[in-house]
C-alpha cells in the first residue's frame, strides 16, 4: 500500500433497478466483439446515473493508458469511417493514434469506462483493434462524440471524476451511483435512497496535467475528500486506508491520489471543500481555486467497519 498525502483523498462504487447497467463482458455476435446487451443477461438492473466501478488501478495509472488519454482528448472519439453491425446499426470507428492504439492493445477497459463515462446512452465507439463496440452510459461529454475534448477543462474535469470514482482495485464489478453539479447527474429521488451510503467524492483533470507520464511516478493528481458515511464507519483513520487501497494498491508508484480529508470539514478548520447545493466545491490548489465539477460516489451496500482495514 502506498502512502496517501495527508492533504487530500477518493470514491468508491455499485449497481440496480429499472433499465440496464453497462455491460462488463464482450461476446462474439457474427464475428464481432459486441458489449453483452445487459437486457439479455440481467433481471433488475439499473440506469444511469446508476452503474458500476471495476476499473484496475494499475491499468487506469499506467504510463500507456495516461499518454493515451493526453492524445485522444484532441480527436472526436467518433472518428473517421464506420462499421456496419449485423444488427444494422452503422457504428463510428474510434480513431487510433499511437498511443491511443497502445492503449485498445494493452488495456482495452480503460477505454471502454472512458466511452461509458463520457457518451450518452444512444452513442456507441467501434474499437479496430479488438473488433468491439463501447457504448456511452453517463453522458459527461457528449460533446466529445464529433468533437474534441482539449481546451474544455469543464468536461475534461468530468471525464476523470467519473474515471476516478470507478476503480476499484480487485477489478470487482461494484454497484454504485455518481452525483455531482450537472443534470445528467444531478441528485435522483429514485436511487438516491437506495445508494444511501456516501463513500467520497472524488476531482481531478488528467487531460490537463503538465506532470511527467512515466512509470514511476503519478501522471496528474487526483483528488479525494471522504464523506461522513465512510469517515463514521472507519473510525480509526476516517476510511484512508479504504479509499487508498481500493484507488491505488496494486499501482503504488504511479497513483496520483490526494486524500483532502473530511469533505464536510469547515474551511476554517483545515477543511478544502464547501457546500455546493447538494454536492461539494473543493480546492485544485490549496487556499486557491475551487472547483464544481466533483462527483459524489454512493453505494448501495454500505462499508462495513471489517472492511475499513482488509
């Protein structure tokens, strides 16, 4: 296990109920990897802004995937020429720079948790490389389909909130439902109540960080503050342990994670977030800028206090 900056920290995640979660496998249909349509292999699912984490640390922090997230942000992940399905749907080609290309080689699921985190429902990527189709879920950048990404930090902020907030470092697909400052996320009447527990909420820009990429240190920072559920469930560090191991266990050398403690501690008494209507505003530097775009990580099933530590 690494050791977490005691300045700041990160999110956790969960899945159920009307609707169908992204799918995690691929099957072959006709000779062509398809995402698994969840109706075919699911009974209670869920929407967005319901889904589930599972992305690996040690594949999202890689020195491949954070090059190729530096390179993709500068083209339409619609990209040039398509391919027809046998089902008749006319699916775009994601474009395949070098590093990009590395990246659908090396660890095609970061790729497919970006795509699911940055389209919409009815926006769907055909990946050359692995002969598969990655289908949007929460819409964080819909935008990014037929343009591009660089110069617009706000989406760029989405994107690696909603990135951050997936991983999970046993790969272990986890239901878990997003919140954050922005309608497609915006607090759900619906599953709110059922993800009860708010494990974190979680910031960062990895399309904009200037730090090195390489394969010994962190390519971006990403921030995490711990919420009151979490904080009263680890009594003895607040949950560091937890957010550290599920973010960054098996990738100690390149996890960018800053614990900032206490999302509801007061400013005035060390704290870096602030209310934002129902969710957090939390600082990029310290005693400096702040910024909306953190997501809220809830969870169905609750941690528990045997978990804060194994």
């Amino acid at each position: 296990m690494r050791q977490i900056h005691q300045t700041m920290a990160l999110a956790s995640t969960i899945t159920v109920l009307h609707g169908c979660a992204p799918a995690d496998d691929v099957m072959p249909i006709e000779g062509i990897s398809l995402s698994v349509d969840p109706a075919a292999t699911c009974t209670y699912c869920y929407e967005p802004p319901t889904g589930r984490n599972g992305l690996i640390p040690l594949e999202f922090w890689s020195d491949t995937s954070q090059s190729a997230m530096r390179e993709i942000q500068y083209y339409p992940l619609a990209g040039s020429g398509s391919v027809t399905l046998p089902s008749g749907e006319v699916v775009p080609k994601l474009p395949t720079p070098p590093y990009t290309h590395a990246l659908l080689i090396n660890h095609p699921s970061v790729m497919k948790h970006l795509v699911q985190c940055a389209l919409g429902e009815t926006q769907a990527v055909y990946d050359t490389v692995n002969n598969a189709v990655y289908r949007g879920w929460w819409g964080l950048a819909k935008p990014w389909y037929t343009g591009d990404l660089a110069g617009n930090p706000n989406m760029q902020e989405w994107v690696t909130a909603c990135m951050i907030a997936r991983l999970n470092n046993l790969g272990v697909h986890v239901g878990i439902l997003l919140e954050g400052a922005k309608p497609v996320i915006e607090v759900n009447s619906t599953y709110d109540p059922i993800f009860w527990f708010n494990e974190s909420t979680v910031y960062g820009n990895m399309f904009a960080s200037t730090k090195t990429i390489s394969s010994t240190s962190p390519a971006f920072d990403a921030f995490l503050c711990r919420e009151d559920s979490l904080v009263a469930t680890c009594p003895g560090d607040g949950g560091q342990e937890w957010v550290d191991r599920r973010l960054c266990d098996n990738a100690p050398a390149t996890c960018g994670l800053i614990d900032i403690g206490r999302c509801a501690r007061p400013i005035p008494s060390g704290g870096h977030c602030m209310p934002n209507g129902e969710h957090w505003e939390c600082e990029v530097l310290p005693g400096a800028v702040f910024t909306g775009q953190t997501i809220g990580v809830q969870l169905e099933v609750p941690l528990t206090s045997t978990e804060c530590k194994n």
